[in-house]
C-alpha cells in the first residue's frame, strides 16, 4: 500500500523530493507535446530555479523561451488577505519549448497563436481585444482613444461613423462600466479597418483586432515579450472571482485566473 506523506519544508530532501514528483510528469508532457507545442508553466520563487533546471534536463537547454513576473496580489493586498509565506506579490510564467528550432531570437518570441487559431485569406491569426484593459489609460490620460464605435450586427464589420448598417454602438468600458480606451486612434482604425473584427459576448459586443501570424513579407512574426504583468486580470482576486463563481464561496485562498497562461 502507498503511504502518502506531506512535503514539508523541514524535510530535508524538500527539494529534491519536489523535482521527483515534477520529472515524470514534464517527460510525459513533452511525449505529448506536438512537433510546434509549447508548454507554459505559472510557479513562484520557492521552485522557479528548480523547475528551470528539471525542464533543461527534459527538454533540452535551448527549449527556454522567457521567464515573465506576474504579479499575483494587487498592490493594496494586506496580510489580513493573503498568507505570510505568499506575501511577495510576484510569481513567474516560464514558456518553452518551442520545438526543433522555433525559437524567438535574442529577447523578441514568437508569441504563442494556436489556441485560438482563424484563418483568412491572409493566413492564421488570432483576435486580440482592441479595448485597453489597463485602467491607467481613460479618458483622462488618453482622451484621444476615447471614443464610440459603430459595429454592423449583420457582417460584424467596424466603423468610426453611425449609419444604417453601423447601427451598434460601442465604447472602450469595462464590463463594470470603467471607462478605459481603445488602443488604436481613429485614424487608425479608419486606415485599417479591415483588421477589425466585432462578435458577440452575451448582450453585449466587443471589437478585436487581428493578430496574424504572418507578416507582410510572408515572414512568422516576432512579438517582443513584457518581462513584468501587471495587469489585474492575471491577478489572484481573478482567479478567485472565477472560483467563487462556480462554488459559491472562495474555497482557494490563492487561485490563479484562467487568463494566466490562456
């Protein structure tokens, strides 16, 4: 019979107990990896160095793409909310491995577009909210990305102007209603207005932009990955905002959101 023992950090093959249990499960993970998978792991500093070494060993040394910092808890998160070893409000996103060769060069990557995967006659692509969900831009700080939208509920096509066919208007706010903006000007919007695309989320509508994975010259475009993310909804209270949705109460103490490593 297996006996089942806590991992305690007085152990002192604490570690080394943890690599162990993590060893078998990144081999499997890499056997079911596809050819152009990648694997995105969310850890915090106990285990970070440790995950990076086991994952070298498994996948190779030039299977690391980037490690981001993420930050867990809000800036007005008190010890009343949060555990005294998880205080620090930092944790990381380790990405890897691209396979066989399809690394980013120096700090720029290739950003991750299967999940989500559309094609058109560009190529695959991915949608990208075209609202900035940083609350920092509004209408105060960025008046010029403040601004309606008009969307054809026939086509889901945008445009700048009201008319007949544009009949939907929509304004950079937040489901709660925050104002924030869009991250393209007018003009930009009315030079590229073929990237844009709006779909419905339940009674309301919401505008993306294409992301394709190809550019124009017919190369795999490179993103310069943000090493830091601040951005609440890769935040704790996200994670248990979904949580207490499905149960009724916040049964976690430290969920991670689902658009963490999504």
């Amino acid at each position: 019979m297996t006996r089942l023992t806590a991992n305690a950090e007085s152990n002192g093959r604490f570690h080394s107990d943890w690599l162990s249990m993590m060893y078998p499960r990144l081999k499997l993970a890499r056997n079911l990896l596809a050819h152009d998978g990648v694997l995105v792991m969310s850890i915090d500093d106990n285990e970070s160095a440790s995950l990076r070494k086991v994952s070298e060993e498994v996948f190779g040394p030039r299977s690391f793409v980037a490690q981001l910092a993420v930050a867990g808890q809000p800036a007005r998160a008190t010890p009343r909310s949060v555990h005294r070893e998880d205080s620090r409000v930092t944790s990381h996103i380790r990405a890897g491995p691209l396979q066989r060769g399809h690394h980013g060069s120096g700090s720029k990557m290739v950003a991750w577009r299967t999940s989500t995967c559309r094609v058109d006659e560009r190529g695959p692509y991915r949608l990208l909210g075209l609202r900035n969900r940083n609350q920092a831009f509004n209408p105060s700080t960025r008046p010029n990305l403040y601004y309606p939208l008009f969307i054809s509920p026939a086509s889901g096509e945008v445009s700048v102007a009201s008319s007949a066919d544009f009949s939907i208007q929509v304004l950079p706010d937040a489901p709660d209603g925050t104002q924030t903006c869009w991250t393209w000007s007018r003009e930009k919007v009315a030079a590229e207005n073929e990237l844009l695309v709006a779909e419905r989320s339940g009674d309301d509508w919401r505008v993306f932009r294409k992301d394709h994975l190809h550019g124009a010259d017919g190369e795999v475009a490179k993103t310069l990955a943000k090493s830091i993310w601040l951005d609440p909804e890769f935040s704790n209270d996200y994670g248990r905002r979904s949580v207490k949705t499905l149960f009724g109460s916040a049964v976690n103490g430290l969920p991670k959101p689902v658009s963490l490593t999504s």
